[in-house]
C-alpha cells in the first residue's frame, strides 16, 4: 500500500492529526494540510515518511481548488479523500438573533461547501486510482449532532447534516470506482472542545463509555473505513453510545 496518496484536511491537529499518524503507520503517502500552523505541518511532513504539507483556506473556492492540483502534482496520484476540515461556532440554539445569516454562510461554506468542492476536484484522480483494481476512498468527517437535534449551535449542526447527507449521495452516484463514508463523532478531547465543561460532563455522566472520545479513537474508526473495500454510503456515529440516552 506504500503508493496510495492520502488527503487528510485540517491534519495538524486533533481529530486530522490522529488520522494522519494512522493512515501512515497504515502504509500511506500523506498530503497533510492546514489553514493556518504551518510550521507545524511541515515538522509533521518531515516526520511521516514521503509526506507533504500543503496550506490553504477552504473557504476560499479557488484555494480549495489548487489545494487538490498540488497534491496530485506532489505525489502524481490520489487515492483516499478525508475531509475533515471544518469549523464550528457555539450559539445556544433558542438565540436565533445571534445566527445571523453570515454565520450560517460561514457554517456552511467550510463545512459542507468545500468538502464537496474537493471531491469534485479530486474525482478524477480518485477514478484514475481505482482502475488499478481498488475502489478508492472518502470519508467525510461529519457530527453526532448532524444525526440528532444537538450540538454546537443549528447553524453547525445544520451544515454537517447536509455534509451526511451529500455523503449518501455521492456514495450513490460515484461507486463502484469510489467509495463515500462519513464518521459522526461526538465530543472529542481536542483544543475545540477543551473549553466547553458542560458538555464534557454530559458525555463523563450519561454515555454509556462515560468519557469522550480521544483523537485516536475516531481515528481507527477512518482507517477502517478506509481499509474495506465494500463498505460505502454509510455515516458511523462516534459518541460513546451517548444518542442511545
């Protein structure tokens, strides 16, 4: 497997940082990727062997755009997209005042625009790498509350439903060649959740793992995806059991 070129979005920290370390020791070439810590990115690149690092804002169409080129002009192939890139903002959900409709475009420019923007950009490569006899790969990282009336703020939580729902849709249209999966995590320990106690008591009292999840757990639960051939269309809610309460 030491030819497959993985994408990995937001990758110099948290959730995409764990992916990317896994999908390596996994044997893939990664493309890491950030909008800003580029320093940081490029201390990873050089630590993941063939690795690359590649900055760009995703709300930025163009960017996103050439985000893609230079993957593949970097490593001449792409085989697995992981679009994990995305953003969120915290406003209770009965302050309907507070998001105005620049949150919502913000919201659902990074976090369910671009993500289709690259899988456009990248099919051709995607397809390019399945004729070599596996389907290649996408796994959007979505929410818990894309699945469930929860979550940061409705705005957030509205924009990675529709990230859920496009992923059906586009394992619908683009199979056999690519597969399209989606994993759904609840709160997990990175920086974005560290300030926000209320919900980590909720998870440490009422899911039934009684803690969130760690990076490396959302993280195995990609690789897998990304190691079965079969498996496309669907989303794999990640909280610990804590939608069954």
């Amino acid at each position: 497997m030491s030819d497959r070129v993985a994408l990995i979005t937001g990758s110099t920290s948290g959730i995409g940082a764990a992916i990317a370390r896994r999908l390596a020791r996994d044997g893939h070439v990664i493309a890491l990727h950030s909008r800003r810590s580029a320093d940081v990115g490029r201390r990873m690149a050089a630590e993941l062997a063939g690795a690359s690092y590649h900055q760009a804002d995703l709300a930025d169409e163009q960017a996103a755009r050439m985000l893609v080129a230079a993957v593949i002009d970097r490593h001449g192939r792409l085989d697995v997209l992981i679009n994990n890139a995305g953003e969120a903002i915290r406003i209770p959900h009965a302050d309907l005042k507070a998001a105005t409709p620049a949150v919502w475009r913000r919201m659902l420019d990074v976090n369910l625009v671009a993500p289709f923007l690259l899988v456009a950009e990248a099919e051709a490569a995607l397809r390019r790498s399945a004729e070599g006899g596996r389907p290649a790969c996408i796994v959007n990282i979505g929410t818990h509350a894309g699945a469930r009336p929860k979550g940061a703020s409705i705005p957030y939580a509205a924009a990675k439903a529709g990230l859920h729902h496009v992923t059906r849709l586009l394992a619908l249209t683009l199979g056999p060649a690519i597969r399209v999966n989606g994993v759904a995590p609840g709160l997990v320990e990175t920086p974005m959740g560290a300030d926000w106690p209320e919900a980590t008591a909720l998870w440490r009292t009422r899911s039934p793992m009684r803690r969130p999840a760690k990076p490396e757990d959302i993280a195995d639960l990609v690789a897998a995806l990304v190691a079965n051939d079969y498996v496309t269309g669907e989303i794999v809610i990640a909280d610990g059991g804590l939608n069954l309460t």
